[in-house]
C-alpha cells in the first residue's frame, strides 16, 4: 500500500527515520523495504471519487480491517491512522469490540492521542497526501512526530 506514490514516499521516509524501515522508499512489491512492527492496512479498499468514502464503501471494506486487526490480537500497542475517516473507523471498531472509547470520541486532529485500557492507543495524523503536503497542513517534522511517539508507545 502507498507504494510507488506521493502519500508512499512521505510514509517510508517517515517510517525509515523513526526506525520502523529499512529504506527510506517503495516502489515495488519486492524492492527490499521490511517494516519494523508495523502492519500498514486501510480502512476502505478502493480509491472513491473525490477520495471520499461513502459508509456503504466504509462498511463494505470493514471487514478485511477487522480481519488484520485479529491477526494482531492483542500485540498491537499503537494504531497510526492517517487521517479522520481512519480514525473514525479505527475508533469505532475498537468500540464496537468493547474497548472503553472515550464518549463523546475525541475529535480528529493531527497529533491526537486516544489510550485505550487494556487496548492500544489510537495516534491520529493527518494523511500524508498531496492535499496536505503541498499545502503545508502536514509537514515532514509533524508527521515524524506521531511516527516517534508510536514508537516510544512500541518500546513502552
């Protein structure tokens, strides 16, 4: 995922300066890039118009979010979601799956911190598309800092 492409090339640069890959760069399956702890997944499958989910599209690919997150059981000490509609599906999963979510949620912005007991802790970040980057919404030094502190989550 995020191979070969702009949002790819921010993600494996920031992942390789935190120390979760061994290459700064994607751009094929078998390029050598390993990931350090880390399982990168998405909330929907598909690339919608304008990027913008509908739920039915939410809903649909719900499944195969839930699935890798099974695969993780218990070990998972930090989600990274990148982006409102990930960390809203993220949220409402780990809630529907009776880990105590704050009520009322806390409210999306890059940097936001959700510790869950007994569960992960839910780090938001703006995603790393061109929208933001370009824009300066997301700059490499903000998004090293949530790649950081998942990892100091990690060696906790």
């Amino acid at each position: 995922m995020f191979t070969g492409d702009r949002s790819g090339d921010w993600l494996y640069r920031a992942l390789h300066r935190a120390g979760l890959a061994s290459q700064p760069t994607s751009t094929a399956r078998d390029d050598g890039l390993r990931l350090h702890g880390v399982l990168i997944t998405a909330a929907v499958r598909c690339a919608p118009p304008a990027n913008k989910p509908t739920p039915t599209e939410r809903d649909a690919c719900r499944p195969w979010l839930e699935r890798e997150m099974d695969l993780l059981g218990d070990d998972a000490r930090a989600i990274v979601t990148l982006g409102g509609f990930a960390y809203n599906q993220t949220l409402r999963i780990l809630a529907d799956r009776g880990h105590p979510v704050p009520v009322p949620r806390p409210r999306f912005g890059h940097g936001v911190e959700v510790e869950l007991a007994g569960g992960p802790t839910v780090l938001a970040s703006y995603h790393p598309s061109q929208q933001n980057t370009f824009t300066g919404t997301l700059t490499e030094e903000m998004f090293d800092a949530v790649w950081t502190r998942a990892r100091e989550l990690v060696r906790c």
